[in-house]
C-alpha cells in the first residue's frame, strides 16, 4: 500500500529528492505521492521533518 502525504505538509522537498522511484511530485499546495510507482521503501517518512508522510 502507497504512502500518502497529508495536509501538514511544508513543501520542503526532502521527500521527494530521497524517493528513490521518483513517485513523489511537488502539487499546487503540497508533495504528492503516486501511488502507481510507490514501493512502500518508507525513505521519505525517516526524512520528513514535520512527520506528514504515512501510510495510506
């Protein structure tokens, strides 16, 4: 199951340069996360600072 990015999200950009299937993009308000390509690899979650990746 993909992970999502919720709401609190500061748009910071650490997610998405530590992806390592570049699933994540940067939206309008906030990262995404594609859950199409997503590996459930978890990398992003370690280097969000404001803890707003988790599991769908």
């Amino acid at each position: 199951m993909a992970h999502v990015i919720s709401e609190e999200c500061i748009k910071c950009g650490a997610c998405e340069a530590e992806c390592p299937v570049n699933a994540i993009s940067e939206d309008t308000d906030q990262f995404v996360i594609d859950p199409d390509v997503c590996t459930d690899c978890a990398s992003c979650t370690e280097v969000c600072p404001v803890g707003a990746i988790s599991e769908a």
